[in-house]
C-alpha cells in the first residue's frame, strides 16, 4: 500500500488553490520500481468521506498526468479501508 497521499498536479489545479500554497520540500518520492517522481511541493489538506474527517499531508506531483492517490494511513482514518479486515482477506488467499 502506499505511505503517502499523492496528488498529481491537474488534480491539484482543481482544487483552486494558487500553487503558492504549496510548501517546497526536499522529499523524493519513488516508484515501486525505483524511479525518482518529481515533486512540486507538499500541502496539508481537510478530507472528508462518510462524516469522516481528517487533515492529511499531500505531495503534489509535477506530472500531470499521474494517479492521485490516498495512502493506507488517510484511507484508514477516513474509513475508505479496514485495514484489518484487508490484512485478513489477503492472509486468507495466501492459504488458498
């Protein structure tokens, strides 16, 4: 899962927010496979899903053409996942 929560940068120009919102940071992210993904800068942002709230870090990726992504800390404090019940399915389909 990933650790961070990502946002691509037409993502990110949705939102309405002036890119000097952002804060510079010396962050570099990676791919699974090892590339170095660029980063525009890091912004801390209100969520909310199902009356689930939270303020959550998010980097801000210089491509525009990227996935964004919500990480397994945000996603289980919003209650988008269980991670509980994720880590049981996945041990139980390692037995099969």
């Amino acid at each position: 899962m990933f650790q961070v929560n990502i946002l691509d940068y037409t993502d990110f120009k949705q939102l309405e927010i002036s890119d000097n919102e952002l804060t510079k940071t010396a962050t570099i992210l990676s791919s699974y496979t090892g590339h170095k993904i660029e980063v525009c800068g890091k912004i801390s942002l209100n969520c909310s899903f199902n009356g689930h709230n939270g303020k959550f870090l998010f980097y801000v990726l210089k491509s525009k053409n990227a996935s964004s992504i919500l990480g397994l800390q945000a996603a289980s404090e919003l209650k988008v996942i269980n991670p509980e019940k994720t880590q049981k399915k996945i041990c139980e389909n390692d037995r099969h």
